[in-house]
C-alpha cells in the first residue's frame, strides 16, 4: 500500500497571529511552527495502515525552507520519506493554486491511499484536500473517523452533523481527518536520528514542470484583514448568595441582553 | 453572460438544514443587489413535495433533481449533477451552506469549476460591482476580505452567521432529469442521533471545561434542554475523555454562534474564545475569579457551576 500524505506547516494554535502593515498579510516571526494538527492525525493514520498492510509512506508538502523541520518530524514519526515543493511565495496562492502544485508532484508519484487534514488552521479552507481529488480525478471521503481497507476497498465513516455516514469507495482514493481518528504518536529519539538520514527531496516549481508566475494570478485575493471586534469584559455579578447572582443574571438577560 | 444566484439546498431525510434557509435569504439579497433571479437546487429522492416551501425564503424558481440514486449525498454524483446543472444554468453567483456536506460539495465543485471558493463565509456584500467576501481565518482571531473576480464565485455561508427572511416569491418547480454519471462512493449507512441539536446550528449553547471534574455533564444538558440548545465542551474536556471529539468548541473544533452561550468551568485558552467569541451574549460561569473568561464574557458568575448552574435552569422554568 502506498500511502501519501499532505502536509502543511502551520502557527501552533496557541501563538498571537498579527496583522502585518499591508493590512493582507498577517505576521508570524515570532510564532512557533507546527504539523497542522489535521496533518498530524494524517500521519499517525498512514503509519498504521502501513504497519497493518506494509507499503511505505510519502510526505508532501508546499512551503519554504522552513518547512522542511515538519516534514522531518512527520518522517520522525516513522513516514518513509519527503518531498517539500520549496516556494518562497507559497502563501499567496489561493487553495486551488496549492492543489494544482500537489496533483503535479502525485501525477509522478505511485499511491494507492492519500490522506489530507480536513482544513489546515491557519487558512481554514476545507478546500485542498478535496481539490486534490477532483484534480486527479479519484474519489474523496471528508472528515473520516474511522476507516478499514478490505479487498482493494476503503471503507470509511464520515461525520455528518449529529451523526456519522458510512461510506465505500475504490482505491486509490483520498480521505480527510477529522478529530477522533486516532491519538498521534510523539517522534522517539531514535526516530528522530533515523529521520536525519531518511530521503526528504526538495524541488522547485519548475522542477514538476510547472511555472513559477501561473498561480500568482488567482480569482481571490484578500482585500484586507481586520481582527475581530474587541469583546469588553462585561461585569461580574455580584450577591450575597448564589440565588441573588442568578436571579440577577436572568433579569440582565432578560431585560439588558435581551436573549431570552 | 453569466447571470442569477443559484442556492444549492440541502435536506436530510426530508427535512431542510437551518442553515439552507439561511444561504437562500443571502441569495435572495444578492439576487436583489444584482437585480436577479434565485433558483433554488433541490436534490433527493421524494424532494418535489419539500420543494415547494423553498419559494418562502425567496427563490423565484426550483430545480428539483428527484432521483432515488441522489436519496444519500455522495460528493461525487451530487457534485456532476450540480455542475451539469451550472452549465446549463450559467450562475454568475453560487450559493449554499458550510454544513460538513456543504464543505465538502463546495469544495470538489470548485476544483471541478475551477472556481473561486469562499469558505464559511460571515458577511457578504458587492462593492464597485465585485463581490467581497468575508471569512474568519485562524480559527477566527482575524477576519479577511476577500475579492472574487471568477464567474462564477462559490460562496459557502457559516451556520449561524446570516439571518432568514421570509419573501415569498413564485417558487415555480421544474423537474431536473439528472444524469448521474460516474461513481466510486457507496453509501452503506448513516446512524443519526436526532435528538441532539446540531451546535453550529442552535441557539444556545451551554459548555463544560476542566472544572466540570469528570463526565458527568447532567446539570448542562438540562439546562440546556430547558433553551432546546445544545451541550459544548472545551478541548481539556474533550481530551480527558469527558464528551466526545464531536462536541469540542474551539480552533480546533466547532466554531459557534449563538445567541447565548454559556461557558461553566472553563478557563478560557485563547483557541477557546477563538471558536465562541462570535456569540451574541456571552456568560462565563468559573470558581477562579482571575480567569480569562470573565475578561471575554458579558456577564460572570464567580461560583460553584454545580451550585448556579442547576439554579439557572430552575429560574428558567419558572419563566415558562
């Protein structure tokens, strides 16, 4: 089984994201850099299917110098070997551009399975993974959960608002993760002073054949970004006893709020 | 030329999602601003006689793809019969709900179209005739404009974030003769919990965090169930194993919207508020009066949440 993941680095969760001065642009020099965590469990996934079925695991990725740390880290985690498509203006291409850039570096490569985050998230897209599929014209099961390959099958449970659907599909075929698929190994020592040797090939966009000034021009381009309107600190409600504070609470939604 | 807003609903078993209406009342005010029609997509098996309300919330005309194959949604015959209805349709806007089917569908028909996509989408207007879109990224600690130039533009409202507005219009239905086309997916079954309601989607919603103590969130679920919203928890909950993956607020998880939200016993990490700080009113309930919370809540409650909480829910059903 041969098992591709894509992958992309993002800002941990935890950092402060700022606006840079252009106003479309946001500021990372000081956040800590990360697997997107959807990537992550797309990781652990393939690595199970791996040990389960045999076959090897491809990491891809689109980024800049940098990213090759997360694409060391994933091979730490025992994937097989990387590809990094290094491309110092990356993060101006829409999601269909990235996927363009992906479906070239597959188009060269064998898979039978590939595994996506749901959404990486810093852009919170949904869109990569999907497009990926459409452009290499294979089948694709979103936020999956759960999954089973039986007889050249896949065989996948997919959540749906309140519930889950179960859904087959012929291989090769790409999936996306969803929260609850499985708990992500850590990188062991000794993985990580294998991974140093393991093939990680960095190429350029001419390298895959396409060209450098194709995807700068896209349909969407981001006006401007603005944070979020401030929340003030309301006010803490006071009383003498729990009975006072609620009832108080339920006379300001009521009657300041408004909500019920 | 491209021309008209095209809805693409969609119902489960029948029934039409919230945020279909939604997406249909956006559609209708785009439709408005450009100076033309709705047409509203239904796709299903038995969907005729449903269709019918969908002229409520402003669709000028239905197309009805009443097939038995289309009863389940599978991204690949809904996405060829959509586009074969888009080629013949020539929308210069395409329009449907972020629900997890809507991102998916949404997202495959932009590839196919070669399409600009707007994801989750929160406001949405028309600026010197071109449509500015705006969505929150990083899990919503910063809001973009974006500028769609392609015709047409997809536009994937977020639950929760556009208000319905009953126009009626003609809502005159025409069958749709689908061609299904080509197809890997088999669906084999569906289990739905529908007594829940969905978070994204509900008004209220009450969450549980680490100060919950264990998984026993019975004082939440009455309460919520005396708002019919719906029970959240943050990621700490969640990864002690408290409520499953399916109920976490935050970057990582649901991103919500309601009216109320009620956060008992969390702290308030900043991947938290990224993913409820768009509520409408916000009450933190917390034993530590230093937590972040009370800094993004409009109203706080320092206290016991097994001691307030139960007597929230008893104030409420006194007022009904």
């Amino acid at each position: 089984m041969e098992i591709v993941v894509l992958l992309k680095q993002v800002p941990a969760t935890e950092s402060f994201v700022g606006i840079a001065d252009d106003k479309v642009s946001v500021k990372t020099d000081d956040v800590k850099w990360v697997i997107n965590p959807y990537d992550e469990f797309a990781v652990e996934e393939a690595l199970r299917i791996k040990e389960a079925h045999g076959g090897s695991v491809t990491i891809v990725s689109v980024g800049r110098d940098k990213t090759a740390e997360a694409v060391r880290t994933a091979l730490a985690m025992g994937a097989d070997k990387g590809i990094l498509i290094k491309d110092t203006i990356s993060e101006k291409y829409d999601g269909l551009g990235i996927a363009r850039i992906l479906a070239a570096v597959l188009k060269d490569i064998p898979y039978d399975l590939i595994i996506a985050g749901q959404r990486a998230v810093d852009d919170d897209n949904f869109l990569v993974g999907t497009a990926v599929a459409e452009f290499l014209n294979i089948p694709n099961i979103s936020l999956v959960i759960k999954e089973e390959i039986i007889d050249g099958r896949i065989r996948c449970h997919r959540t749906i608002e309140g519930g889950t659907v179960v859904i087959e599909s012929s291989l090769p075929a790409l999936i996306t993760t969803q929260r609850g698929l499985n708990e992500p190994r850590y990188a062991s020592l000794p993985g990580i002073m294998k991974a140093k040797r393991k093939p990680l090939d960095v190429k350029t966009l001419a390298d895959i054949g396409l060209d450098v000034g194709q995807f700068e021009t896209s349909g969407m381009h981001i006006v401007s970004l603005k944070f979020p309107p401030e929340r003030k600190s309301g006010r803490i409600i006071e009383g003498e006893s729990a009975q006072v504070k609620v009832s108080e609470l339920l006379r300001a939604l009521r009657e300041e709020a408004k909500v019920i | 030329m491209s021309k008209g807003v095209l809805a693409i609903t969609e119902q489960l078993d029948g029934v039409f999602r919230k945020v279909t209406y939604e997406a249909l009342s956006e559609g209708r005010r785009i439709a408005d601003q450009l100076g033309c029609d709705l047409t509203a997509v239904v796709l299903g098996s038995n969907v005729e006689i449903i269709a019918a309300e969908l002229g409520k919330y402003g669709a000028d005309r239905i197309i009805a793809a009443d097939n038995p194959i289309l009863d389940e949604y599978l991204t690949d015959t809904y996405t060829n019969v959509i586009s074969d209805i888009i080629a013949s349709e020539n929308p210069a806007v395409i329009i449907l709900g972020a629900s997890m089917q809507g991102k998916d569908l949404s997202a495959r028909l932009a590839a196919r179209l070669n399409v600009s996509l707007a994801m989750d989408c929160v406001v949405i207007r028309i600026e010197d005739e071109k449509l500015i879109a705006t969505r929150p990224i990083y899990g919503g600690k910063i809001l973009a404009d974006i500028a769609m130039d392609t015709k047409p533009v997809i536009l994937a409202v977020r639950p929760n974030s556009m208000g319905i507005t009953e126009t009626d219009c003609a809502g005159d239905i025409e069958k749709y003769d689908a061609n299904i086309g080509q197809t890997n997916l088999k669906f084999i079954e569906k289990t739905l919990d529908t007594t829940k309601i969905e978070l994204t989607e509900a008004d209220m919603v009450v969450s549980g965090g680490r100060g919950m103590g264990g998984a026993d969130f019975s004082v939440l679920e009455e309460l919520a169930e005396m708002f019919g919203g719906a029970v959240g928890a943050s990621r700490s909950a969640v990864d002690e194993g408290w409520r499953p993956h399916a109920d976490q607020v935050g970057q990582t998880g649901k991103v919500v919207s309601p009216n109320l939200y009620i956060a008992c016993g969390i702290s308030g990490a900043i991947q938290h508020l990224a993913g409820m700080s768009s509520s409408k009113i916000i009450v933190a309930v917390n034993k530590d009066p230093e937590a972040p919370i009370f800094l993004k809540a409009d109203y706080g409650i320092v206290g016991d949440l097994f001691e307030i909480v139960p007597l929230i829910t008893e104030e409420i059903r006194k007022i009904k």
